[in-house]
C-alpha cells in the first residue's frame, strides 16, 4: 500500500529481500537486473506520486489481531489532503496548481534524476529499446506512456525514468527535493502532451532527451544542484566515485558485442 517515503523504501527494500530468498529455497533467481533480454519488457519500477497534507497514522490490522512482531510495520499514515487532486477539474485528472509546480519541477531536474533512477550500466539498455514504451523524453500527459511523467490516475502523477535497481531512499530524496524545487520557483511544465511524443516531435516538438547512458547521466547530476542537495554530506562524493568506476570499467572492458562485430572485420 501507498504510505509515506521513508516507510515505503524500507518495505520495497523488504520485499526484495524476502523475494529473493523464497527464490533461493526453490532453486531459482529472482532477478531484479534491468534489462536481462532485448526486445523483451524491463524490469522497471515506475514511482506513483502524489502530495500530501496533514494525516495521521494508523496501524492497518489486515484482518491479524494481535498484530504480530514490531507495529510499525502495519502503521499507515492516512487522512489529510492530497495536493496534487483538483476536485474542480473534468475527472479531477488535471493537477491544481501547487501540483502542476511539482510536476514542472520533475521535468526541469530529469536528466539528473536518471543517475539516480537508472543507476547502471544496464539501465540504458531498457532506455534504449524505445519500442516498448521507454520513458526517454522529459514531458509529462494523461495516461501517455511515451512521456517520461504520466499522470497515472486522479491526483496522481508516475514518475517512469526509474528501473528495478534503483536505492528507493536515494529516489525518494531526489524527487521530494525536485518537486520542492519546482513549488518554490512556480515552475511551469506546460501543457499536457495527449499525442504519442515521437509524433509530436516529427511535428516539430522541441522536448528534451534523457541521458543515453550512465556517464552522460552522471555528468548531468554532477551539474545539477538541485538533485545534488539530496545526497548530503559524503553520500554524493561516495554515490559518484562507485558509479563512475563502474561507467569506466565497463568502457575498459570487451564485450560479446564487440567480438561479434569486430572480430573478423576486414577494414
């Protein structure tokens, strides 16, 4: 269930562990690498948003009493308002104004968070492979898969640029420190996008790409300030240095992909 940030990293960080595991004991691979087979859907892990104010919590029995082990894990934060729903819009599907902000603030800051929401090597490969929906474009639309921000139902927004390897606290970080971004500068996202966003282009739209792989991601964050602040202390320092070893090692290393192109090629 949806709850507030911190709690659902710890229980998507939870359900990982526990999914592994019982695939172990059936002699199996529980796979949460990207993009294990082309032409094939990803592994993604697309964030549904929205903002909320106010509530309280609440443990959520389940039907179990006494609940068993710590009640933390069953305590939900309910009630308040959610921001991002206008009662007054056509099937309350447009956000009202503080959440359209939000939303611009998304967008403004999107090459950044996509060192942080595809973090690998790997991550591109799902990127890449644009004929299954790849969220590659920094625009936003009702229900339209070929943007990088969808709004997914009332008083809702996806955030899709995210794949199964992602550090949920690092995600959440940086998006709660986006939207912030995009609140307090009134940043405007524009109009929702309703056309398939490659249509829209041959038409002329100007939308910004996504990084095409993770050292133009990370050049990207390393400029942005913003997404920066929500890796305080050394975790950016640290963050930057492992990722960009492993962009580095894999540019040092020799793939089936190269053997199989190169190998007997006759310049």
């Amino acid at each position: 269930m949806f709850d507030e940030a911190l709690r659902t990293s710890d229980r998507l960080t939870t359900y990982r562990q526990i999914c592994a595991r019982v695939a172990r004991e059936h002699d199996l691979i529980a796979c949460f690498m990207t993009k294990p087979f082309m032409k094939m859907s990803a592994n993604g892990c697309h964030h549904n948003l929205s903002l909320w104010r106010g509530g309280d919590d609440r443990p959520n029995p389940l039907g179990q009493a006494p609940l068993p082990g710590s009640p933390e894990v069953f305590t939900y934060r309910r009630g308040g308002e959610n921001t991002f729903l206008d009662p007054a819009s056509p099937g309350h599907w447009m956000p009202p104004l503080q959440g359209r902000h939000a939303v611009g603030g998304v967008i403004a800051h999107l090459p950044a968070l996509t060192a942080i929401g595809a973090s690998t090597v790997n991550s591109y490969r799902r990127l890449m492979d644009r004929g299954l929906w790849a969220p590659v474009y920094a625009d936003w639309g009702f229900q339209n898969r070929t943007c990088g921000i969808r709004i997914s139902a009332p008083g809702r927004v996806e955030y899709r640029s995210v794949d199964s390897m992602v550090n949920p606290y690092l995600m959440a970080g940086a998006l709660l420190r986006a939207m912030d971004d995009g609140i307090r500068r009134k940043l405007d996202p524009g109009e929702p996008e309703e056309r398939n966003i490659y249509e829209a282009m041959e038409a002329g739209k100007q939308v910004t790409r996504l990084p095409r792989n993770l050292g133009e991601a990370l050049d990207a964050l390393a400029g942005d300030e913003v997404v920066k602040s929500a890796l305080p202390g050394d975790l950016y320092r640290v963050f930057m240095e492992y990722k960009r070893d492993e962009w580095d090692q894999f540019n040092a290393t020799v793939s089936n992909w190269d053997v199989e192109r190169y190998l007997d090629c006759l310049p």
